[in-house]
C-alpha cells in the first residue's frame, strides 16, 4: 500500500493537507482516534469530501481517497 508521501505529484495535489496531531491507538477500535487537522476522528470517518479514515494503526492510519488505499504514517 503506498504512503501518501509516495504519490506523484498531481495526486498528491488532489489530497487535502493532512497535519497529524495526535492519536490514541488502543486494541478496542472504538477507543481509536486520531487528530488531523484539528478534528478528532475515529475509524470509518470523512476527513473531508471525498476522503475517508479507514483504520488507525500503532504507526499509521489507513485512509481512502477516491477509491484508493492510502498509508498515512506519524
């Protein structure tokens, strides 16, 4: 799965700034959150139009964009 750093780029202009500013990882997933811009998210939330936070990892969270899977690591 490429990292969004990874992307071309043109896709990479497609994505809105992502800023990671904190996270909860826990093995409950509805203990997970992680904060990106500003706003608290949890698994299966829109970051904005057309993203989406898949999974919150140890590591790094999972997003898709436009039907792509994304690796977004802190």
């Amino acid at each position: 799965m490429p990292r969004v750093s990874d992307l071309n780029p043109t896709a990479r202009a497609a994505l809105p700034p992502l800023k990671v500013s904190g996270t909860t990882y826990a093995s409950n997933p509805a203990l997970r959150m992680l904060i990106v811009d500003g706003q608290v998210l949890q698994e299966g939330q829109d970051i904005a139009p057309g993203l989406k936070l898949e999974s919150i990892g140890p590591r790094g969270a999972v997003i898709v964009h436009q039907g792509q899977r994304l690796r977004l690591p802190y």
